[in-house]
C-alpha cells in the first residue's frame, strides 16, 4: 500500500490498537494474559491477488464489471498489513496472524500476536465504505473492539478509519465508477477503453 504519513494504514492503525494490550497485561499480571490469549490458529500469509485473468475476462466478454470474492478481499488486506509491518517493524507489539471476514457492509478482523513475550488474541469490527475516487478506495470504520466476546471501550482501544486502495492493483486505462459491497465480495463496474485494455493484457499473458 501506498505510503504516506498523514493517512493511517492498517499495520500502524493495529500498532496502535495492540500497543495498550503491552500496559494492560504488565499491569492486570498472569489472568489478563491469560484471558486475552489467542483462541484462533492464524499467520501472515497471503496469496497474490491476480486481477489480470479477470479483466482479460471481462475485456473479451465487453462486459465492465469485475467481482471480487471475499477470499480475495482477505488478501488485499492481509498483503497491505504485511507490507507495512515489513516497514515498520516494532520491538514492542508483534502481528503473528490476521483473517477478515465480511458480512455486507461489516468486516471482523480476527488478529493475533505478541506484546513483549505474552501473546494476545483479539476481534476488530469495522464498517467499510467504498468509493470510486482515486481509482477505488475501501475505508474501514472502527466499530467496536472484543476479546473473547467481551466489547472493549471505545476509549480505551479505538483507532480512526483506514483506507484501502484498488488502483494500484489495476491498469491505468480502466476508471473505477461504482462500487458495491455484496454480502461477502465486491462487484466494481469500470468506464474503460476496451482496446487498450485487450492489447495490455495480451502482452502480460
């Protein structure tokens, strides 16, 4: 993901949810670490989203409308969390595992990892929003925070809305116009030039 020190992404935006875990454990002692121990089996890894069969796809059928499955979606946001945990890397919190699920226009965010030697499992809920502006931009909303069923306040662990971005996963010459959550994926419809698009993606084959 693109970087830029006014907009938050999600590996600095979770850096700062978690880093309260690294008080509230060294305080609350053996029971808090106890209680927000990971109840999930999850890790980092991610497959590449290939958008190139499906906009080859779309190209010859001439139909402008590209879905995205929720599998795909996971994954855009676990490589963009990769990304920048590779860059910014902390000494204090570790992310050792990370798995969105969506429900419409909701996203959970199931998060593992380590403050200091002590792991901790939590839940995200988020609101997206979606737009086509600057070439397709998903914004997450905090909604709430959860360990083991138990909401967090919002004063306590809250984080202001991130924002992912489609463009640059796309060619240049398709224009994103509208985007719609599904109950679990994404449909994108383009404004496009059909051959231009037919002849890049012909030579990316």
């Amino acid at each position: 993901m693109p970087h830029n020190n006014k907009k938050s992404t999600p590996g600095k935006i979770l850096f700062r949810v978690f880093a309260g875990f690294v008080l509230f454990l060294v305080l609350a002692g053996a029971g808090a670490a106890w209680y927000a121990a990971p109840v999930n089996k999850l890790d980092m890894s991610y497959n590449r989203v290939d958008f190139d069969p499906k906009l080859l796809q779309m190209a010859k059928d001439r139909s402008p409308v590209l879905t995205l499955t929720e599998d795909e979606l996971n994954n855009l946001f676990k490589k963009g969390l990769n990304d920048y945990l590779s860059e910014h890397p902390s000494s204090l919190v570790r992310i050792t595992g990370a798995r969105f699920r969506q429900s419409g226009d909701r996203l959970t965010a199931d998060i593992n990892g380590q403050a200091g030697p002590v792991p901790f499992g939590a839940e995200v809920g988020m609101i997206m929003e979606v737009s086509p502006d600057s070439g397709g931009t998903i914004k997450l909303h905090h909604d709430y925070t959860s360990i083991r069923n138990r909401k967090v306040p919002k004063g306590v662990l809250s984080f202001p809305p991130i924002s992912v971005r489609l463009r640059e996963h796309m060619p240049f010459m398709v224009e994103v116009r509208k985007i719609e959550l599904l109950e679990s994926g994404m449909r994108v419809t383009f404004a496009v030039d059909w051959g231009d698009l037919l002849r890049l993606l012909m030579k990316l084959k």
